[in-house]
C-alpha cells in the first residue's frame, strides 16, 4: 500500500473556498492561509442549529503506544455518512510537536482517511499552537517583571504556580533555575516548563465561548501567592488585554479538507493524558452550525479522554452527544490479554478472549454516562477473519452495535458499515441526555475518588501531603465547584503503564493538584505522568526529512 505521503500528495485538494461553500459558510467571511487552509470567525456559530445537529464522539478502549487509529476513524465516519449521503463534518484536534518528532508521529488519520494538507497540519498549520506558546510565556516573562520591578518595595511571590511552556518533548527543562546572573538579570527562582498541550492558556483557548469569554478566564488564572498570603492573578498584573491580543486570531476554528474532499474544523490540542483532551469548544459548535452530524474526538482511551469530554466540556458547554463510537483493534486486545507487544500483531485468539475485558470495563463506562455506544474495530492488515469474528461475536452477547472500519485501506467506502450502524443507531436509540460522573457540589477529593472508584475501578485514592495542601488552598479560594481533570498514564485504567487488560486492587496515588481557576478545572497529577514529556531512544525525528523540497517522515 502507498505511504500516507503518496496518499496525501496524489489527492487532488480543492480550493478552501469550494469546501466552504459546500456547507455554506459564506467565503467572504474566511481568512484564508493559503490555497487549503482558511480560519472561519466564530461569530458564524449558530446556537439554534447547534441544538439540531447530531453530535458523534469517538473513543478507543486503553491504546497502545502508536495508538488504535481514533483519527483515522473519525475522519473514516464522517467520509462514511458522506458517501452514504449524509452532512457530516469532522471536528479534531491539532497535532503537537511533541509527539509528532517524539514517538507517536503525526495525528492527521492515516492512508485514504488524512485531513490535508497534512504536513502542513501536523507542522505550523496556522500558528495557533505557537501563538499559545507565546501568551503563556508572556504571562511567565510579565509576572518575572512585576516581581523583579517591585522588589525595593518590599513585594515578593511566597510561591510561584505558573510555569512557561514549550511545544517539545525536552525532559531537560522539567525543573529549570531562572534569574541566573547579575542583580540586572532578574530575581533568582525556581521554575520548569510544561509543554505546549498542558498549558492552562490552551485549556482556557479550548474552553472559552467567544474572545470576552477568553478575556475573563484568562483574567482569573492564579499565578501564585504573594508574601502576605494573597492569591495573583493576571488581572492584578492588568494585562490580560495584551495576552488576548496575542490569541486574537488564533481563537478562530481551522477549516481544512480530508482526502475525498470533506470538510474538517481543527482547532486547539490538550492531550488527554496531562489535560483534557479534547478540541475547541469554539471548532465542535462550528461543526455542529454546518453539519447534521459532527463527528469529534477524544484524546487517548476512554477512562481519560471521554470522561473529561464529558465532565469538563460537555458539562461547561451544555452539549450531549448523540451516540458514542469506542474504537478497538485486535493488537491492542491482544496486549491487554496478555500477549507480548512484540507479538501482538500475531494471530491470537485466546489473547483477544483475555483482552475483551478491556473494552468491556469501557463499554460499561460509556453506559454510565447514558450514552449509547457502538463498537467500531479498525481494521490491521495482520487481522484474521477468526480474530474479527470473535470481537464481533461477543458484542452481540453484549447487545452492543459493532462494525468493521478499514477506511485507512478503502476510505469513505470503508466506513460506510459504520456510517449505517451510527446513523441507524441515532435513529432507532440514541442516548439518553448526560450523566455526569460527580455534582458540582461535590468537593475536589469526593470528584476525584468518584472518577478513580467509577471509571478506573480504583480500590483507594491517596493524596500526597502536597496534594492536601494544594486542597486547602482551593477551600480558600473558593473554586471546590470547578470539575476535576486527572492526569494519568494513557496505558492502562490504573497509573502503573504497565498494568494492561483490567487491573485489580489498585490504588491511585495523587500527588498534587494545579489550579487552573482561569479554565476553571483542578488538575490531579496521578501516579509518576509527567506534564512534560520526554523523547524515547529512537525518536520520529531521526526520520523526519526534506527531499527535493517535499517533508517526508511525518506520519
């Protein structure tokens, strides 16, 4: 088969123009980047027709470490219902450096079902992520400032909270020294970066309904406490205005086109393991204007991504999807049976047996949160027809809908199954309206148990002393009312990476809590995950490179 750069390459685009006006978004309103690419103002974003159309999301049971295809799949559905008819467009997340150069690759779906131009998208696309980058380290470079101008006064940060960022995976600049040098250089501190997707401004960018909305949240971030115990916001420094002006063209959604010529809304990229996973709130409702049915995603398994698309965006946002799809493969069952990574792409029907549990514990969640589900397995080239069978066998027990996708392969025409399924699906049971995992009441300690408990099958949390301290101090400020957003490995339900298939008696370990009053979530650090990641031995771009002035190696 042709590499995902022959595919790309081949494919004939039309102009950004023609896949506007194929949904009607009026031309004269976009701001094109190029001939491909175009933003479209949010102030087309239509609340009325948002009600009417049918929200999708796609999830996967826990994956593996070059994932089970949820973008190929979510770009497959909406080519699918297109073929078969239906106003679908897809609404994701941009890709990030980090994994791009790192270990994963790129994340613009793969084979005949890419959204394009796809190094374009997985590289600067339209700078929204750089133009995040910036804002935050504005913020880092304007809170050193203030300190630094205001000592002789007397003022002083007891703590600093916030930390800059980068949009690498650079394991080196976790913990950093700041203010190095003379008295002029600045006033010595600890500090550290996180990257990029783990920003409090790219939660906020990806939570906030319109630029006031982005205003206020970034107003209310909490930069630390000063000497005399008092909380400092951005809206103390006064210069949230600035920060704004910074994201004043990156908080408009990203339309581009898939390989037969759909339309794709891209904007924001939490990662769903340090964040919450899911694209712009902004982009889904766009989508949702434009089209019967969107189809969107979340970031990782289900037990991260999804629950925080439901807890945190959906909650905040008053959407309810309409149905569910959970993406499996036979590797990753495989893997969760027990078989080793090395041989899971070898015929294994007793491993799958084993590994459905996995899936099952994910069903069971999806259900939980009144949703109807369906099971969508993307298709490997090593699968067996036995392999296949048995998943689709054992669905039926369940009473849950399930469908074969090889889109990667056939594109659209390789969803169409899945296409009817979902549709038939919405038509016949769609879901019920949300319910949400904990109460707004509820304090952070009794949401976070509740998310462990329910979702993972925790037998216990613990919370290190940072962690209790961190909760007495959002007692004190008063935000107990905000969701939780827990940052866990992606490798398994509990936070050993290793732990695969369905873990038993485990505890969860929470060893601190970041305040991000600006997005209004409280982030659990779980386990040993870190919010900057690190490059593995052989990372992607060892293999990354220009020929004949054509990149290649992205994917």
């Amino acid at each position: 088969m042709k590499t995902d750069f022959e595919i790309a390459r081949e494919t004939p685009l039309k102009p950004i123009t023609e896949i506007a006006e194929s949904i009607g978004v009026p031309t004269t309103a976009l701001e094109p980047y190029g001939k491909y690419i175009a933003k479209v103002p949010y102030t087309l974003i239509d609340e009325a027709k948002v009600k009417q159309s049918n929200l999708i999301l796609v999830t996967s049971i826990t994956p593996t470490k070059t994932g089970n295809g949820k973008t190929t799949v979510s770009v497959g559905l909406a080519l699918g219902m297109n073929r078969i008819g239906k106003n679908a467009i897809a609404a994701l997340r941009e890709p990030s450096l980090g994994p791009c150069f790192g270990m994963k690759g790129g994340a613009a779906g793969g084979g005949y079902a890419q959204v394009l131009p796809m190094e374009k998208i997985n590289l600067h696309f339209t700078g929204d992520f750089h133009a995040i980058t910036s804002a935050n380290n504005m913020i880092a470079a304007l809170l050193d400032n203030h300190i630094y101008q205001r000592r002789e006064e007397g003022f002083g940060m007891r703590e600093v909270l916030w930390r800059r960022v980068l949009d690498v995976n650079d394991r080196n600049l976790r913990n950093i020294i700041t203010g190095l040098g003379s008295r002029t250089d600045g006033v010595m501190s600890e500090g550290g970066f996180d990257i990029t997707p783990a920003s409090e401004i790219m939660a906020i960018f990806c939570l906030a309904k319109d630029e006031a909305d982005l205003q206020r949240r970034i107003e209310n971030v909490v930069l630390g406490v000063t000497l005399d115990g008092k909380p400092l916001t951005v809206k103390d420094l006064g210069v949230a205005g600035a920060i704004v002006a910074i994201l004043h063209d990156a908080i408009h959604p990203n339309l581009v086109q898939t390989t037969e010529n759909t339309p794709a809304f891209i904007h924001g990229g939490p990662f769903a393991n340090i964040a919450h996973g899911c694209n712009s709130v902004l982009a889904t409702k766009m989508a949702m204007t434009f089209g019967d049915y969107t189809i969107t995603e979340a970031g990782f398994g289900a037990d991260l991504g999804m629950e925080k698309f439901f807890d945190i965006k959906c909650r905040k946002a008053g959407l309810s999807p309409k149905l569910t799809v959970l993406v499996a493969t036979a590797p990753a069952l495989k893997m969760h049976g027990g078989v080793d990574e090395k041989e899971i792409k070898t015929p294994n029907l007793e491993g799958i047996k084993r590994g459905l549990a996995n899936m099952d514990k994910h069903i069971e969640n999806i259900k939980a949160f009144g949703q109807t589900v369906v099971v969508c397995l993307n298709r490997f080239p090593t699968d067996t027809d036995e392999e296949l069978d048995l998943v689709r066998r054992h669905c039926e027990e369940l009473g849950v809908g399930f469908a074969i996708n090889t889109a990667f392969a056939d594109g659209g025409k390789g969803a169409e199954d899945l296409a009817r399924l979902v549709v038939e699906t919405i038509e016949k049971n769609p879901s019920r309206p949300l319910t949400f995992m904990y109460e707004d009441e509820d304090d952070i300690e009794t949401k976070v148990r509740k998310v462990c408990q329910k979702v993972y099958g925790a037998k216990d949390v613990i919370l290190k002393p940072a962690a209790k301290k961190q909760l007495a101090r959002i007692r004190e400020l008063g935000i107990e009312h905000f969701p939780v957003c827990i940052a866990k490995t992606q490798y398994s339900f509990s936070e050993d990476p290793k732990a695969y298939g369905m873990p038993k008696d485990f505890d969860i370990t929470i060893r601190d809590f970041v305040i991000n009053s600006g997005a209004e979530m409280i982030v659990a650090v779980a386990g040993s995950i870190m919010r900057m990641p690190g490059l593995p031995k052989s990372p992607q771009a060892e293999r990354i490179y220009v020929v004949d002035g054509v990149i290649e190696g992205l994917s």
